[in-house]
C-alpha cells in the first residue's frame, strides 16, 4: 500500500510525515513509504530537505534524503531511535537494486505524466 500505511511513532517520524506530506500534497504519508514512490523526485527532495532544516534547526544532507527514502529509515538516521546503526541505505522497498529503485522513479513519473500530474 502506498500513500499513508503505517503511522509515525516518534516526534521526529511525526515531524518528517508532515513535511512531506505537505511537499507531496498528500493528507497522510506513511512511515514505510517510499518518497519516490510517493510521486517525490530530486527537485521536491531540495524543498523537503530546506523544509526539515528550518524545522528541525539543523543540517540535513540530501545524500540522506535520497539514500533513506522512508519516513522511518531518515527518522533512524537522523537520530530518532535505537536502530539507526542497523538500518541500511535504500532498505525501503526491501530487495530492490539501485538500477530497479531507478526504473520504478521513472515508472512512476511517467504514470504521472501520463495522469497528467507534475513531472520532474
């Protein structure tokens, strides 16, 4: 399911929902879902990480953005829980290779092309 599965737990999980759920346009995002598959793309990625910089009163890096895709993967990177050592990069979706998380981003945009949605 995408597009608001499971709800955040934390304040920082809380904090990142929100901010991009506005970028997105979306009521909700869940904590296990994917910001690309979500309809984000690197251009939103730049607003999203301004947007956590000023709320959260310090530096994110956009690397982290798009190496943690997943409410719940950057919330544990950025601090927010026991497992942040144990989370890996890209662990959300689980088992895709970086070339299939880059064919699913542009499958996605061209569906959203195709709606006529936003492009990249």
């Amino acid at each position: 399911m995408v597009g608001g599965g499971v709800d955040p737990a934390t304040p920082l999980e809380r904090t990142i929902a929100t901010v991009w759920s506005e970028a997105l346009g979306r009521e909700r995002v869940g904590v296990t879902d994917n910001f690309f598959d979500l309809g984000g793309h690197s251009l939103l990625l730049v607003a999203v990480q301004n947007r956590l910089q000023a709320v959260l009163g310090r530096p994110v890096a956009i690397m982290e953005l798009f190496a943690y895709p997943s409410v719940r993967t950057l919330a544990a990177r950025l601090g927010d829980g026991a497992g942040a050592a144990t989370v890996t990069p890209g662990a959300v979706p689980a088992g895709l290779s970086p070339a299939e998380r880059a064919a699913r981003q542009r499958e996605a945009s061209a569906r959203r092309r195709s709606a006529g949605g936003r492009t990249p």
